[in-house]
C-alpha cells in the first residue's frame, strides 16, 4: 500500500509541476491571437456573420424538404449562406485564447485538489497508526 501510494504522489507531483508555466507568456500571446478588446470586436463580427449565414443556408437549402424540387440557385445561395458561417467561425478563432484559458485554470484546480486529497490521507493515515 505505501509503494502504490508513494507512486500515486510521485506521479501527481510530476504531472503538477510538468503543468506549471516556465516563462509568463500566454498561448495567445506566442500564437499571435487577440485579447482583450479584440475579441470582444471579433464576437461583434462572428455571431452577426453566423446568424446571417445559418438564415440564408436554412431558407434556401436546408427547409426544403424535398431534395428533387431543389434549383441549383437555391443550392448556390445556400451555399453562399455556408461560406459566411465559415467567415464567421474564422472569427471565433480568438476564442481559443479564452478556451485555453479556461482549461489550464480548471485542470491545475484539479490537480491541486487531487495533491491536497493524497496529502490529507497520508496524514490520516499517518495518525491513525
């Protein structure tokens, strides 16, 4: 029991320092994506674009129930919908920044629970001896 559970704490601590940032720049910051301000502009440009496209490709394309009684304009129309939501999923691309974000903060929260959790059990255990 004490091999296995000095593993688990060799491999937690591993995982939680591996975790820790070595420099202070942010992914963001090394691939060139927008903060800030910025992304609440590219927000202001994407959901407008999304919405815009989903409407055009659901009217001309994706309501017609039946496929044979589709024209080839409708189709192109719809497809112009399809390529303004590609437009403004283009704009979403600084989102990642906040997606990154989010997901270092919530797995190093996890991390430090799961080492606080070992750390509390080898103390219960090493006074219920």
């Amino acid at each position: 029991m004490k091999n296995r559970l000095l593993t688990l704490i060799l491999l937690l601590s591993t995982t939680a320092l591996s975790a820790q940032r070595r420099y202070s720049e942010r992914s963001y910051e090394v691939i060139g994506l927008p903060d800030g301000d910025e992304i609440g502009d590219s927000l202001i440009i994407a959901i407008p674009l999304l919405l815009i496209g989903f409407l055009i490709a659901y009217a001309f394309m994706w309501s017609k129930k039946d496929t044979d009684k589709v024209s080839d304009t409708s189709t192109n129309i719809g497809c112009f919908g399809i390529i303004i939501m590609a437009v403004g999923a283009f704009f979403l691309f600084p989102l990642l920044a906040w997606v990154e974000f989010i997901f270092v903060s919530i797995w190093s929260i996890g991390i430090a629970i799961i080492v606080v959790g070992v750390i509390l059990y080898l103390i219960y255990s090493a006074f219920k001896k």
